[in-house]
C-alpha cells in the first residue's frame, strides 16, 4: 500500500504561480511513475503530468511551457510548479503514483487539493 498526501493547493489570481507537493508513504519502494491529474466541476479527471523514476516527464497539452513537475526520490515526493495560471486550470488536483509489485500494476490516489484561479 502506498499512501499519498498533497499540499499546496489555494486561490491565485490569473498569472499567478503555485507548486503543489505530494509525500508519498508506505510501500514507496515499489513506486515507478508519479503524475498528477485534475478534475474541473462537472467534468471527468485529467491527466496534467507524469515523471517516471528515471525522470522522464509527459505532460497533456494545455499545461506544456506553464507546468513542470519534479521528482525527488530520496524524500518521495513528487511536486507540480504551475506558472501563469489561467481561470481554466482550477479544478481539485490528485497525485497518483503507479507501483508494480510482483508483476502486478496498482495506482494509488491522494485526496485531492483545490486550485482555483480567478480572472
């Protein structure tokens, strides 16, 4: 079991900035890829960014140039630098790792953190 606790959320006006942070706990051992996903009122959640272990990034198109994550594998923590922020990106914001144990593949989820950016 792998355990997740985001911080970092809150209200910024448009063109402001926020980094989001998760610690990961538990079974961390078996962590590969950690992302972070988000989800708007009244729509379904959506990938924002993913690091592998390794350090390899992917990011969905509306975030590329204003979002970067960042990994840090010594403290298990996984963080999101959002920069010019847009009324658009609010929506409660998830960590998710995904870890392989024994062959088998389990994805994990924080609570979640809200972002909400006003214009």
């Amino acid at each position: 079991q792998v355990q997740l606790a985001e911080s970092g959320g809150g209200l910024v006006q448009s063109g402001g900035s926020l980094r989001l942070a998760c610690a990961a706990s538990g079974s961390v051992f078996s962590i590969n890829v950690m992302g972070w996903y988000r989800q708007a009122p009244g729509k379904e959640r959506e990938l924002v960014a993913t690091i592998t272990r390794s350090g390899s990034t992917n990011y969905v198109d509306s975030v590329k140039g204003r979002f970067t994550i960042s990994r840090d594998n010594a403290k298990n923590m996984v963080y999101l630098q959002m920069n010019s922020l847009k009324p658009e990106d609010t929506a409660v914001y998830y960590c998710r790792t995904n870890s392989v144990v024994a062959g088998l593949e389990y994805a994990y989820w924080g609570q979640g953190t809200q972002v909400t950016v006003s214009s």
